[in-house]
C-alpha cells in the first residue's frame, strides 16, 4: 500500500525503462525543470514557455528511442501517437482560441466565462480526440500488451499538452523575447502547463489506453484484474472527468493555488496508472516465462 | 517492500541510451531553447525608439471619423464624456464610472472611466483601478521606455499615467494583455481611465489606444 501512497512518476509514466534508467531521466526531469526556471527569472517568459510544453515530449520521444517500444514499426505508430497528439493539441489549441473571450471582456467580467467551454468541455472533448490516435493502434497484435497501451497513452498524452499550450500562447511570440510580467507567477503557469497538467493527461490517457488493452488486448484471466477500473466504460470516463476537473482549477484559482491543484490530481492520475502497470508487468512476466510472444516480437496483420 | 511487480526492460535494447540519457536530454533542450530564441527574434517586434516628451513623434494614428458622439456624464461626482457610438458600446455602468468596450477594426478593448472622491490622488486611482481588474494574472509595471505614457492626463487636466502587462489565462495557456492607465484630479473630483487590450491590438499606435484617446479627451469636469 506505501507504494500507492508514494507513485513513482518515472517508473509510473514510463514502465519499460530498466531500473538502473530511473535516475538519469529523473535529472533529466529535473535538469528541465531548473531551466524553465531560470528562463522565467530570466523574464524570457515566451521561450520559457515553448521549454516547458517540449519538457515531457523531450523526455517521452527519449524513452521510446531508449526502450525501443515500436519494434520496426516507428514511422507510423509514432504518427499515430505522438503525430497525432500534436495535431490534436493544435487543433484544440485553436478551437480554444476560437470560443475564448476577448482579453479585454475577461478583465471585466473574469475568468467564470472560461469555466464552462474551455475548463470542462475543452479538456474533457480533447482528452477523448487524443485517444482515437491509440485507439487505431489497438487493433494491431503486434502491439498487444497492456504496457504498450500505456506507453501510447502517455506518449499521445504529452504531445497533445505541449502542442495545445504553444498553439494557444502562440500570440506571446509577438509580444518579444522579454515581454514583461510578474517573475514568480510566471514560474507557477509554466511549472503548471509544462509539468502539472500534462501528467495528468498522460496518466489519464495512459490509464484510459490500459483498460481498453486490458479488456480487448489482455488475456481472459487478467481482465478482470483491476476490477471496475479496468473495464473501459467507467475508466475513460473516469479519465476524462480527472482531466476536467484539473483544468478546471485554473479558473477560480490563482497561479500558485492552481499548481497545488495540479499536484493532488496528478498524484491521483500516476497512483490508478501504477495499479494498471502491475497488472500489465504480471502479464509481461508470464509471457516472458512462458516463452509466448515477446513485445518486440515480428509484425502482424492486424486481427 | 513493494507489492507492485518488478519492472523488467523490453528486450535487449532497453535502456540503450545508458548514461548518456541526461548529457542528450541536455544538448536537445539546449536546441529547443535555442530555435525558440530565434523564433522570438523573428517573429517579434521592431524595436521602437522612444518618443521625447513634447517633440514631434511621427503621424498620429488614423482614427475612424468620429460621428454620432454620444454623451455619458457620472450622476454621482457630475463629469462627463463623450464617445463615437459607432464603435464604443456601453459594457457597464455605475453612478460613479463607465466600461465602455470598443471594437475598432477588428480590434478590441475596453476603457474604464471611474471617478474618484477628492481625497484620492491620481495615483491611488489607477492603483486601485488595475488592482480591480479580474482575470489578469502575471501582472507588472510595463519598463520599456517606449510603452510609457507621456504627458499623462484626462479631459486635458495632467495627472499621472502608468503602464502594465499582464496575461489573462486559461486551462489551455496564455495570452499577453497590455494595460495604459491614467488619472487626473481637478481638485474636487479625481478620475482614472484604464484601456486594456490584449498585445497585438495596443500600442501608442494602435487604433485602440487612438479611440481611447477621444475618449479620455472627451472628459468634462463638473461645474
């Protein structure tokens, strides 16, 4: 149980790395985070912005070169997740754009405007627009492992926050290199649009990808191993709404209160995805044991 | 003791990157830092050389003719304004203030005028001004000495002028705002005017803060 108390964000979002990796992706990880700190100190408030959105994808594109998850099928599993993640995150950055008021209209009639669209439907539409990218790679045996479902939801998960963030803060590039602002506000937006809420979308997309791996993908006997949580209509749903809820936080919240928010739902994400990854490392060993088909095993036709 | 299974690599190749995972991360985030300091270079603003205060400074914006002035006057501390309804819409009002949102040219923005009792100075009323606004985060003095307002004032009774940036966010990112700020008080009465607009629509230049202008212009005091 302290090991549900204490979620590992490493070995959580990126179950296939070997033990002895941990460490240097968590310096990466914190390596990241010290410059976009010191890039928002710095007052380079846009680029500090772009270094956080590319934060995780970085590190997600690393571990899928590290671990070689997509075999000798990169090109088009890769455009099916993280290509297809991005261009959903462009997508919905724009449509964010679109439906938001106009700044001046927000100054004078605040932030409840942005609760309804782009705090709860935005977030949750989008969450389940990024899962069709997935959603294809699930019919393919050559990608049958319920770890393989969460690496896809992760990676989906990441390339969607990055590119949504960029697309609607694209207007910050105009402002200049140093545009001016409060310093330590700015740390607590960036720590929460590089970090915060993108953890959540990966642990939700990755948890979502799981149930539908583990109820289509898994063998008979671990289907029901995660109980409710594992069947797919009440887990992407559930996904969806932990997606909602903490976007929505930054409506009524300040920059500060809004990343405190970030960290309890992310702890909540990355604590459901490390009981599903258990799961699936159970079922990676028996395979493994069994002498069955390994992850990295020769394409198939898709069943 | 973990109750959680063992994590095993994926094959041979897991982990192939070794030690090396932080010294890649590090040249790659480099890069990533680097092309987005060029994309700001590229994609920002031509760096204007401030105006000297009383020197002629270029053209004057054109501003859409001014027709159909409407009058608005405050029942409570008695000034009044006038504006062209063609492109400035009442958004709020109160006895003592106004929030007119303008959309010029596909341009929009809003300017505040609220008055003020007497024993409020100039530079009370746009602190209390900004500091009311909702919804702007990251909010600070704006120090480019090309964005300053000079020879502040309203309905042509100099006062004291300041200028902020500041983003309005959502769950989704930022957009930068700019906010100009300016006060005047007659003696009897003080009254603050705050446009605010996001970045791309303002600027000395901008249509906005020409319309604005009238606006604030327009001011008549009591009696």
């Amino acid at each position: 149980m302290a090991h549900f108390l204490r979620p590992k964000l490493i070995s959580t979002l990126f179950p296939h790395l070997p033990g002895d990796s941990h460490r240097s992706y968590r310096y990466a990880l914190g390596l990241g985070s010290a410059a976009i700190i010191v890039l928002a100190a710095l007052r380079l408030f846009p680029v500090a912005l772009i270094a956080a959105a590319l934060l995780l994808p970085v590190l997600v594109a690393m571990y899928l070169v590290d671990v070689n998850v997509y075999g000798d099928e990169p090109v088009w599993a890769l455009s099916l997740t993280m290509g297809w993640g991005a261009v959903a995150g462009v997508g919905f950055g724009l449509l964010a754009l679109a439906v938001a008021p106009s700044a001046a209209s927000v100054t004078v009639n605040g932030t409840s405007q942005y609760l309804l669209v782009q705090g709860l439907v935005l977030p949750f539409c989008g969450f389940f627009v990024l899962l069709l990218g997935p959603l294809v790679l699930l019919r393919y045996q050559n990608f049958n492992a319920l770890l393989d479902g969460v690496t896809f939801g992760v990676t989906t998960g990441a390339a969607f926050s990055g590119a949504q963030a960029i697309t609607y803060s694209a207007h910050l590039m105009g402002a200049g290199l140093r545009p001016g602002g409060a310093v330590l506000p700015w740390v607590w937006r960036l720590l929460s649009l590089g970090l915060g809420m993108p953890i959540v979308t990966m642990g939700a997309a990755a948890a979502a990808c799981a149930a539908l791996w583990l109820r289509y993908r898994a063998p008979v006997r671990d289907a029901q191993a995660l109980g409710p949580l594992g069947h797919p209509a009440v887990a992407l749903p559930l996904a969806g709404l932990l997606v909602a809820a903490a976007a929505v936080g930054e409506t009524f919240l300040s920059a500060g209160g809004w990343l405190l928010w970030l960290v309890v739902f992310d702890f909540v994400a990355i604590s459901l995805l490390a009981q599903t990854i258990h799961v699936g490392l159970l079922e990676e060993s028996a395979a493994t044991e069994a002498g069955g088909p390994s992850l990295g095993s020769a394409p198939e036709a898709p069943s | 003791m973990s109750i959680l299974a063992e994590r095993v690599a994926r094959g041979s190749s897991g982990g192939g990157l070794g030690k090396w995972v932080v010294h890649i991360f590090g040249f790659i985030f480099l890069v990533v830092i680097g092309l987005s300091i060029v994309t700001n270079l590229l994609v920002g603003p031509v760096v204007v050389v401030p105006c000297t205060n009383g020197q002629p400074c270029g053209a004057p914006p054109t501003v859409p003719a001014v027709i159909r002035e409407t009058a608005w006057r405050s029942s409570r501390y008695g000034f009044s304004l006038e504006y062209p309804a063609s492109v400035v819409k009442v958004s709020q009002q109160t006895p003592s203030g106004v929030v007119l949102a303008i959309d010029v040219g596909g341009k929009s923005g809003v300017v505040t005028i609220q008055g003020f009792g007497s024993a409020t100075t100039p530079a009370e009323a746009i602190g209390d001004q900004v500091g009311g606004l909702s919804g702007v985060s990251q909010l600070a003095g704006d120090t480019n000495p090309a964005h300053q307002l000079l020879g502040a004032g309203v309905g042509y009774v100099a006062g004291a002028g300041r200028i902020y940036v500041g983003d309005v966010t959502s769950p989704q990112g930022s957009q930068p705002i700019s906010i100009a700020s300016e006060a005047a008080s007659d003696g009897r009465v003080t009254v603050s005017a705050t446009v605010v607009g996001a970045t791309s629509d303002s600027g000395y230049r901008s249509d906005l803060y020409a319309v604005a202008d009238l606006v604030i212009n327009s001011v008549r005091w009591q009696g």
